[in-house]
C-alpha cells in the first residue's frame, strides 16, 4: 500500500494556536491572512538558512518532479510554476471523480512555492522559489472513492516505478517522493537506478512509524523508496531539531529536516499546516534544487555528499539512524557542493552499463576510468617517489655504517672476531676471556 506519510490540517486565521492530528480535518476553515502565512514559516526557513542559500541561487532552471496525488496548478502560490504530468492512478475513480490534490500541492508548495502579493511577500514561500514543478500523480488521496481500488488492483502495482522513468524523461532534475510502502519491487529498483544513471537527483520520505515497538532488528520498519541505495530518505525533526518521534529510523536515513508544524499551501488558496516525514522529505528536496540550479551537470552522489556534508547539529559520533548525518542546511550544502563540484563520480566510455537497461543475467566487461584527478595523481606520486627515495637512502646508509663496523671489528679483535663472523661461537668461557686486547 503506499501511503503519504504527513498528517495535515486546515489553517485557519489563528495560525499560532492550531494542534496537529492524524488526518485531514474537514469542514469550513477562515482565510489565512497572507503575512501571518509568510510569518509562521520563518522559523523553519531560518533551520535551513535559505536566505543566505538564495544570494547564490533561487532554483532557476531546474524541474522539481513531484509524485504524490496531484498538485493545483492554480493555487496563487504555485501559479506559472506547475506543469502537469501523467495520472498513473487513472481508472482508479469513478468517472467524472476529480482528483483533491491536497498532499501533492502541499508538497510543491514547500519545495517551489513564490508567494503572491507586491514583491511575492504574501503564502508560502517554498526553498527554491524559481523552480519549476513536475505533477505526477501516483497516489490516491485517503478520502478519493478509488482509494481502496487503488491499493488493491495489480494493474497499479508498479505506478512509482513507471512515474520515475517518466520524470526522468521529461526534464526532471529532483524527484520528490513524500510517499512510502512497505515491500519494494525489482521494477522501482531499476527504476530508481536509471533516473540516477540519468543524473537525477531522488529524494524520499522516511516514514512515519517511529512510534512504534522497534522491529526484531531494533530498526523502524524500513520504507520505499526511501530504503533504496542512492535515493536521499529524510528523516523529519521537531521544534528543538531533534529525531520527531513519529519518524523512522534506521541505517537507511540520509538527513533530517524540519518535519512538525510545516505550513504549506492547499487546492483553492488554502494554506494547511501538518507533521511528517513528507514535509521533511520537500524540504530537502528544495535544497538538491538549490544545488543542481548552481552545479546542473552535478552528479547525484556528489549532491548527496554535499547534502551530507553540509548538514547541522549533527550527532554525537557523526551519524545516527534517526537524524542521518543532521538537519540539512541551504546555505551548509551549496558550500559544500562549490568544494567538490570539480569532481566527477561519473564513469564513460566503452564498457559503462547502459542505466536503462537491468544488470540482471549481465557479465559486463571492466569499466575504463577516462576522467582522473590529475592534481592528486600528483601529489600522491610525489609522495610515493619521495618515500622510495627515502627508503633507497635508509638502505644505504645502514649497509655504509655496517660495512665500517665489520672493518673495526676484524682489526681490533684478531682470530676470535674472524671465526665469530664465520659462524663459530664465540669462547665467552676458558682462559682467553680475560686477556682479549680490545
């Protein structure tokens, strides 16, 4: 089953005074008054130090594809920033049914959202505002009619699996994935390997059953894609950034980010407010956009890397299952990313495996390094040339001092000496003990 792992709740005039609960609160709600929208965001935009991130780059030119249940195009914050994709859960409403697209506009608005108003100073203003969003709808909603069809129809089985390759073909240069499930499938693992094979950055939500008795191997349940190799799974924190306690944890978590109390904006300019993982999950997604904005020919490792490295209040010890490497850092991860974008984690020429096509079966010939760090190469065979000639000289040296040793000794110490170094024993007993002239 996948699931959206946020709870979410309408917000209402009162912003400060709302609780959070477990699902979506329906019936009526006040209009939110635009600075108090603006205003209830900056605790989260200042954890992730976007203000000093946006003198280096606001998002622009880079495609954010979101697969969740659908984003407003429409909504004043997002307006001009959506394109609409394909509806993989087509078939699974009765006709004439209309998407709600609360989650996935609610998402989109973390990661892109501008603002409206003189200046853009009114709603939401998502990490990277200048980029633009990809709606890809893999999911149902809980309310939607289909919801259960959904879930249960083997012909929907592998929708995220088919919604990544579609991202990556159609421009995408992040995927944000606030949705999990509990069992992976040979058919998302390659997918997920040929979006990163096509440089794409993945970036998906850890799950939201950290509250729950720990599994045999002491771990929260693992979820997907977030657990999948080389996809970014966040973890979400509370108000005083630490492990949110309905956040999984375990040895696949990468980072953290803000997950408790996050507005964002809802269909038909409404703004909600919620808890998760899944606003953990926009919220990183945000920063890799910030990246790839500045470094576009990044590769997704090296984004990780800075993602990582980059990150605040990290553990004790560097890591833990529940924060990852910390909370990530707007302004931390472009400075780490400016350090290592003269790198290059990517191999060509003959013999690279096509990320299109499964490994399975393959014997594939050695792949040929044809990109080197000729800094390093060196520097390193400085060193190595440097210690042979260190060695050569020791070597020297002590056969100098030995030969000089040898010479003092078969003049000094006549018959007894020679036949010492020929193998007899030396007559430390008997007469001549005493009268040896030294």
């Amino acid at each position: 089953m996948l699931r959206r792992p946020g709870a979410v709740r309408r917000a209402g005039a009162a912003l400060a005074g709302l609780g959070l609960v477990a699902a979506v609160v329906a019936g009526p709600a006040g209009p939110a008054v635009a600075d108090q929208v603006r205003g209830s965001q900056q605790p989260v935009l200042q954890t992730l130090r976007v203000d000093e991130a946006w003198q280096v780059t606001r998002g622009k030119g880079v495609t954010v594809a979101v697969l969740d249940s659908g984003v407003d195009p429409y909504h004043r914050d997002l307006v001009g920033s959506v394109q609409e994709g394909k509806d993989f859960t087509e078939g699974a409403n009765p006709p004439g049914v209309r998407p709600r697209r609360l989650h996935g506009t609610y998402m989109a608005s973390l990661i892109a959202g501008h603002g409206h108003g003189v200046g853009n100073g009114d709603g939401v203003i998502g990490v990277a505002p200048e980029a633009r969003i990809l709606s890809i709808r893999v999911i149902l909603e809980d309310e939607e009619p289909g919801f259960r069809v959904f879930n249960s129809d083997e012909r929907y089985d592998n929708v995220v699996a088919r919604g990544i390759r579609y991202a990556v073909d159609h421009g995408a240069d992040v995927i944000n994935m606030s949705i999990s499930k509990e069992l992976a499938t040979k058919e998302e693992r390659a997918a997920v390997r040929y979006a990163i094979g096509k440089g794409v950055v993945l970036v998906a939500a850890a799950g939201n059953e950290g509250a729950d008795k720990p599994g045999p191997d002491g771990f929260a349940p693992y979820s997907y894609p977030a657990a999948f190799p080389g996809v970014v799974s966040v973890g979400a924190a509370d108000r005083g950034l630490r492990r949110a306690s309905f956040s999984n944890f375990n040895p696949s978590v990468s980072v953290a980010a803000p997950g408790v109390d996050i507005l964002g904006a809802g269909p038909g300019d409404e703004y909600w407010v919620g808890r998760g993982t899944s606003q953990a999950s926009a919220l990183v997604s945000g920063v890799a956009a910030l990246i790839k904005a500045k470094y576009p020919k990044m590769s997704p490792p090296l984004v990780v890397q800075a993602l990582t490295a980059g990150a605040s209040r990290r553990p004790s010890g560097g890591y833990d299952t529940g924060m990852g490497f910390g909370v990530v850092s707007a302004a931390g991860a472009l400075h780490e990313a400016a350090r290592v974008a003269r790198h290059t984690f990517t191999a060509a020429g003959r013999g690279v495996a096509d990320p299109s096509r499964s490994l399975a079966g393959e014997a594939l010939p050695p792949v040929q390094v044809v990109r080197r760090d000729r800094h390093a190469i060196t520097v390193y065979g400085g060193v190595a040339a440097a210690a042979v000639i260190a060695a050569l000289t020791c070597v020297g040296v002590i056969a100098t001092v030995v030969g000089r040793v040898r010479r003092t000794g078969f003049a000094g110490r006549g018959a007894h000496a020679v036949r010492a170094e020929a193998g007899d024993r030396w007559p430390f007993e008997g007469p001549d003990l005493d009268r040896r002239a030294y």
